[in-house]
C-alpha cells in the first residue's frame, strides 16, 4: 500500500476542523464530495489489503452466497458529511415530527 499513488483532496482551515471533528459543512461542495468519495475508496483499499495479508475474512468465502447477501449496504455513504443547512433542515422536520407524536397524545 505504501507504493500506491495517494489522490487525496485537502481540506484546510475551519473546513477541516469542522469536517473532521463534527462531520460539518459549510457548504455542500464539489471538493468535499470528492473528499468523501477519496476516503470510502481509501477504506475499501485498506480492507482488501487486510484481506491480502490474511488479516480480514475475504467476503467471497463467507457460508452466504453473493447472489442473497445484502448489497445495500455498498451504497450507503456512512461517511458523508451534512451542510449547516442540511442540518437545520433536519432539525425543523424532526421537531415537528415531536410535536405530533405529543399532540396526538393527549
């Protein structure tokens, strides 16, 4: 892995810190959806390679066959990160959601 080419997209400032720490960001840019997309490419290289030195159970040997196994899980980007807006957003919908569930009852 050390002699793999790294393709990296920086972020820099309070980008990253937000980024980084809290999962935040300002806005929703091309770069940061670049960065996203570089990191899941990163872990699925760094599970291969754990698969390569006998330090991870390759997928391909598990009892379940690859035709019934769940390949939903290949596209859900647990990595992503959300706007400020996207957040706020997010905040309204599940208070109003609350606020139902208590209206209803009483």
């Amino acid at each position: 892995m050390e002699n793999m080419p790294e393709h990296r997209v920086p972020l820099t400032g309070i980008r990253a810190f937000l980024a980084k720490m809290f999962g935040i960001t300002v806005f929703n840019r091309k770069d940061e959806e670049l960065y996203v997309a570089d990191e899941e490419r990163k872990m699925k290289i760094d599970s291969m390679w754990a698969m390569i030195r006998g330090e991870e159970y390759p997928s391909r040997l598990f009892t379940i066959s690859e035709s019934e196994k769940n390949h939903k899980l290949d596209y859900l980007h647990y990595l992503r990160r959300y706007s400020i807006t996207s957040l706020i957003l997010l905040f309204f919908a599940f208070s109003f959601v609350g606020l139902q569930w208590i209206f209803s009852e009483s």
